[in-house]
C-alpha cells in the first residue's frame, strides 16, 4: 500500500524543469535521464550493495569535496568494493557531467558506486565480477524555502539505528531499508519525518539527516555512535568550537529533546533545517529557525564562501 502525506521532508526543493533533460553519468557514458538505466543484476538495484555520496556544487565548487571523498573510499574499502577510480577520476567525472548539463551552482549530486553486475540473481559478492557501477546523477536543486521558514515535524518511531555490527550508519549503504520503515512510520504518525532512537534508547537521528538540539545557549548532537558520520554535522560541531558556542556529543533522552529552546537537522542538501515540533510537541517558543539556529546558518554560510573563494583562486 502506498502511503500518502500532504507534508514535506529537508529534502524538498523548488521544482526546476531543467531536471527533465538532464544527463546522466553511468559508467564513463553521459545518458539522457529518460535512457539512463542499470542491469536488473545489479548487485545495488538487487541487494542494496552499493555505497553513495550525496554533494552540493557551489559556484563551480564542491563543497568539502576531500571529506566526502575520505569517507566513500574508507567505506568501499571497509565494504571491499574497488571503485577502479581514484579521486582524480571523479573529480574529472563530477565536471564532465556538471559541464554538459550546464550547471554551475545550486547543484545537489547523488555519486553511487555499487558492487556491479552479477552472473547470478543470488547475494554471494563473488558473484559481482563485471567490475563497479558507477553512477552520477546530478539536479538543479534549491532547498525550498518553507523548509526554513516554517520548520519540520518530526514524530519519534519505533525504528530504532541499530548496533555497529547489524549494520553500522556509517556504512552509507544503498541498502536504506531501516531508514525507509522509519519514514513510513512517521509519516502513518502525521509528521514529516521520523526521529529515530539508538539501541538504548537515546535520541539519535532521523531517518534522513543528523539531530542537534539547543538548550540554554548549548547545542547538543548524539555521540555520534549510531548515526552517520555526516560532513555537515562535523562542520557545525568545529563553527560551535571555532565561535564560543558550547557543543556537546552526549547521550540525552526524548525530555532532553522535547525542552528544547531549538532543534534543527543537518544535512548535505538543507545545511540546517529548523524543526518545528517533536510528537505534536512544539519546540522553543519561534517559528522557523531560532537564534543560535540562525547564527549557525550563518557562520555555515560564511564557511562556504571562504571554502569556494580559497578553491577558486589560481593556487586553490
């Protein structure tokens, strides 16, 4: 049964018909987004072997280009996936497709590597022996502005982040089945999205980006133990260091959450996302983005231009 809900999730964005036509990038060949397809024996599209990146291009830049590409390796080579690409390779691959759909900025990417395709429909990884799928699909994409100004309802759910060794967040993985039966809990909950709990019953992240709550001037986030290991998490951890705003990976419980002055979500593609409310719950006393909220908005902001600057100059 499909699930149908009049709300929205951080991955929103304003509709661009330039999408329609884009191109493309599946294993060297620039494709028509209309022809661009896998091998049903594909291990990604037939087990949800395959690891993912998702990315924002600013001004002909990628932001944090470095630190998305140390955790896709560390994972292919923790998964013993051989991307037979080095980062030079992408990096050349990510321009080729940016340069022939014309996009220079407010560009979300989705990089996919899977294990490839199998001689036989069953899960043995010695089965892959075409070499990696690598696929590139890049969009027009602007986060849409009710998302800031009006904030997401989270409900918590049932589904919890499970344990490093069921299957470790860390391993950005196509397989997002856990994350997917979260999301439909939620939505059955009548929120946008779904705030999952860690094996011990600790507020950890939702099903699509990372958690952080404000408290007294405070900005608490999980310890980072269940959840994935996201670049836009890291940077707002080091602005809190680098700014004078006490940051905190802790354990805390739903009343930590539920008290909160603000709570906002990170994530490559929204940056920081206000939440409006928890279990039908408001959050703080604003609407939208709270002041400590707002100020790291701002310093992240800050933080891309610095970023594109220093690696548009000649000797970036």
């Amino acid at each position: 049964m499909n699930i149908a809900t009049d709300g929205q999730t951080t991955h929103d964005a304003e509709e661009d018909v330039r999408n329609q036509d884009i191109k493309i990038y599946v294993n060297g060949d620039l494709i028509p987004r209309s022809l661009a397809t896998v091998s049903v024996y594909d291990s990604g599209f037939m087990l949800g072997d395959g690891i993912w990146e998702g990315m924002r291009l600013y001004d002909g830049v990628w932001a944090f280009f470095d630190e998305h590409m140390d955790r896709l390796f560390e994972t292919c080579k923790a998964v013993s996936i051989d991307i037979e690409m080095d980062r030079d390779d992408i990096r050349d691959a990510l321009a080729r497709t940016a340069r022939v759909n014309e996009m220079h900025t407010d560009v979300h990417c989705r990089l996919m590597v899977t294990r490839g395709v199998k001689v036989k429909p069953f899960q043995h990884p010695g089965l892959s022996r075409s070499g990696p799928t690598v696929v590139i699909i890049m969009e027009h994409s602007k986060p849409a502005d009710r998302l800031q100004s009006g904030g997401i309802r989270l409900a918590t759910v049932p589904q919890v982040r499970g344990l490093p060794m069921s299957q470790d967040a860390k391993y950005n993985s196509h397989s997002k089945l856990n994350c997917i039966l979260a999301c439909l809990q939620a939505e059955q909950a009548g929120a946008d999205e779904a705030l999952m709990l860690d094996p011990h019953g600790f507020v950890n992240t939702t099903n699509a980006c990372n958690f952080f709550i404000v408290r007294k001037g405070e900005v608490w986030t999980s310890t980072g133990d269940y959840c994935m290991n996201g670049v836009t998490r890291q940077k707002v951890i080091d602005l809190c260091r680098e700014n004078g705003i006490p940051v905190f990976e802790r354990n805390y419980s739903l009343v930590n959450a539920y008290g909160a002055d603000e709570a906002f979500l990170t994530g490559t593609f929204g940056a920081q996302t206000p939440v409006a409310e928890i279990d039908g719950k408001p959050i703080g006393d604003q609407v939208g983005a709270g002041p400590v909220t707002q100020r790291l908005r701002g310093l992240y902001k800050d933080l891309i231009r610095a970023h594109v600057a220093a690696r548009s100059s000649p000797s970036g």
